[in-house]
C-alpha cells in the first residue's frame, strides 16, 4: 500500500534526479522549494501527465523525503535510493507523509490560526480512538473527542502561570460595577465541524482513512501507523536507564555502564523522543569529541538509527577521526557480518581505530581489558605494531602506550611498550 500510494510521488523524484540535478535544469524559482512553471510543465510533458498532478507528485516527493531541494536545485533522498531494496525505505516515506497530513491540504480559509494548531494537535488522540476501534466510527463521535480534547488542551494551557508572581495582598474593595463576571469553564468557541472535516480529509489524501457516510475508518496502513507511534510513546516512557531528557553526550555516558542490549534499549527511548535528524547530528557531534569511548557509542546509537542516518555517516567519511567508525557502519548497513566488515579498513585505519579503542579502554576500563585489546590488533606481532602506531599519528597514542606497559605483566613487552612511547614523545625513531 505504501509503495502504490507513493507511486506517482517517486516517479517524480525520479524524473527530477535526472532533470534537476546539478549542472541541469532548475526546480525552484522562489526559493521555496516550488515548482516553477516552466519545470511543471517540462515535468507534465515528458511523464505525460497534467501539470496540477505534477506539482501534487512533487509536495508528495518532498514530504515523503523522496526528494531534497537545496537552493534551485533538487537531489533524491535517501528514501528514493533505496526505494527498489529497501521495504523500510518505503515505509518511513509514508510514515514522513503522515506526520505531514496537516500539509498535504490546505486548511479551509478564513479559520483562526489557532483554532486549526490546536485541532493538529489533538488529531494524534482522534486516531489512536480510530485504531482501538478498529472500524468504522461516526463522525459525530469523532467531533464529541475532538471537542473534549481541545478544551483539555485550552484548560492546560489556563493552569500555566505567566508573568511574574505578586505577594498576596488584601483584596482593593469593588463596586457592583466592578465585579467580574462569574468564570466560564474553557471549551471551542469556535465551531470544529470545518475543521474536522478538514483534517479527516487531509488524512484521507496520504492514505490513512477513508471517509464516506459520515463515518471514518483507518486503512491498514493508517492503523499499522498509529500502532507504530504509539509504540514509540511506550519505548520513550521505558527508558531503562532515565536519559531520555539527555543531550548525545550525556545519554552516551550514561550508557557506558550497560550491557549492550540494554544499552541499546536505552538509545532507542532516546531516539523515539526527538526526530531522527536532529539526534544523528547531536550523536555525530558527540563522537567529534575528545572522549574516544563516546566515539564508539554514538556509532553503536547509529546502528541503531539504521538507514535514516546513511547520508549522514557518508557525510563524515572525509574526517580522519570519524572515518573508520563510519567506514564499518556503512561496511555492516550494507549487509556485511560486524566480525568481518574490518575489511573495509586500510591497514593505516586499522592501526588508528586500534589507538582510539584503546584510548578508551585505557580511560574508562581496567587494566586487564587494556592487555587483551592487543590481540585485536591486525599486526602480527607487538613490535610491529608498536612501528605502526608510532607512524599512524593518533593523538592519544603516547598516554595508550604508557598505559599499556604498566598494565601488561611481560616486563620485556612492557619496556619496549615505553620505548616506542619515548620515542613518539621525543619525536625519535
């Protein structure tokens, strides 16, 4: 159902891979992201369609994720490059178009700005009522919830306080004229027929209801939806670990100490609580730091992100801290077995990531562990590797090889363990 609703919006992302691209035609003409007329009508006559269901296709592309626009010129997304391998690819363009219902179709003119976010915002109960009824439901009962909830949402915008607070003082004495009218419990002063209407209808258009004698009932899709979101609200209320509230770096910390399914769990109910975009580029902004443990957590928090974070992860591959952390990721989203995607690495980025690892064992685990991290290392022998370290240039790679000789029990391998530091520190061979 997904992949024909989305349809016509990928045949237009695609014919804009290969026509808008950079060096070829525009797509934009006012920098919003619209189709010029020009482009539209280009569009229509080589897809044979009509240039109003071009520029439906193209709102649909840009919503699903399908297509990016950047300035006057528009590149696939992600989504669409996995569109033929990947069924998950498909979904979260439909899923992105959901959340987006609200876009997808004009709100009726002349309606109050806020009368219509407040209605938004209280769509997400409507349709959970619509899943747990799993049929069909009267729209005048759909207009009773909408209403109870909107008054809900206005009696807890009333018990905020605002402004600053005053000391209590005795009350300045009223005449009869002055006495204020007796409170009004909060409800819709507005009528929300129009706007249910609207919003039923909207959500009709990406495909998650259908609407016919004043009823409405969720599509399977529209169902499986609901289902997802709301098991997303019961992964984020499951934090195991309570950093749900936390920025990357401090989730990442207060994952260090976990097992690593329940470490996982954890980045999961922080993942559901904030959208994908902005929680790759906090993880890729903690692993940029000094703490190399962090580094290797916030690429395990990726995995976990899956596919949404590939353009990201690709992105980074030019910085030399990053760039074996996202070489396996990509090795191991592609399909490769963890144990085997070291393959991907050059010798020189094997020998660095070694150095990173240990420099987070060396900060946060036990000696011991340090003596073990050797037999990671692909060179074959200690002295080889210790040539290779020296030459691979890590900032931490005097404190790992100190470390390292006052943890290892051979007195032998632990005095040219703190040669080979001597010499990085004093710049010698």
């Amino acid at each position: 159902m997904a992949r024909s609703g989305l349809a016509g919006a990928a045949r237009v992302a695609r014919w804009a891979d290969t026509a808008l691209g950079p060096g070829r035609g525009s797509a934009t003409t006012d920098g919003k992201a619209t189709l010029s007329d020009a482009t539209a009508e280009h569009a229509a006559l080589e897809l044979g369609l009509t240039v109003d269901r071009v520029r439906a296709d193209w709102d649909t592309a840009r919503l699903a994720g399908l297509v990016e626009v950047h300035g006057d010129t528009a590149r696939p997304g992600w989504r669409l490059r996995a569109w033929d391998r990947d069924d998950s690819a498909v979904l979260r363009g439909w899923v992105a178009l959901f959340d987006a219902w609200s876009l997808a179709h004009p709100e009726p003119p002349g309606q109050e700005p806020s009368a219509v976010a407040e209605v938004v915002s209280a769509m997400p109960q409507v349709l959970s009522f619509l899943q747990l009824s799993a049929g069909p439901v009267p729209v005048t009962q759909l207009l009773d919830l909408l209403e109870q909830r909107v008054t809900e949402l206005r009696t807890e915008r009333c018990e905020v306080p605002y402004g600053p607070r005053l000391e209590p003082g005795p009350p300045a004495p009223r005449t009869p004229e002055e006495e204020p009218p007796a409170p009004q419990p909060p409800g819709p002063d507005t009528p929300l027929d129009p706007l249910l209407d609207w919003a039923l209808h909207a959500l009709a258009s990406v495909g998650a209801l259908t609407c016919g004698d004043g009823q409405a009932t969720l599509t399977p899709l529209g169902s499986w939806a609901v289902w997802v979101k709301l098991e997303q609200i019961c992964v984020a209320a499951q934090s195991p670990a309570g950093n749900i509230e936390q920025g990357a770096e401090d989730m990442l910390r207060g994952c260090a100490q976990l097992r690593p399914n329940a470490a996982r769990a954890e980045y999961r109910a922080w993942l559901a609580a904030r959208p994908v975009g902005s929680a790759v580029t906090e993880l890729l902004a903690a692993a940029r730091g000094e703490d190399a443990l962090l580094r290797g957590l916030a690429f395990d928090a990726l995995r976990v992100v899956g596919a949404p974070a590939e353009p990201d992860v690709r992105s980074v591959l030019d910085e030399p801290t990053l760039r074996p952390y996202a070489l396996l990721w990509l090795a191991e989203h592609d399909g490769d077995d963890p144990e085997d995607a070291h393959h991907v690495l050059t010798r020189q980025e094997a020998t660095w990531l070694w150095v990173d690892t240990a420099a987070a064992v060396a900060d946060h685990g036990e000696a011991p562990l340090l003596v073990r991290h050797l037999e990671a290392a692909v060179q074959p022998t200690v002295p080889a590797l210790l040539d290779e370290v020296r030459a691979v240039g890590h900032p931490r790679t005097v404190q790992v090889l100190v470390a390292l000789a006052a943890a290892h029990p051979d007195p032998a391998l632990a005095k040219a363990v703190r040669r080979a530091a001597f010499q990085v520190h004093t710049g010698g061979n």
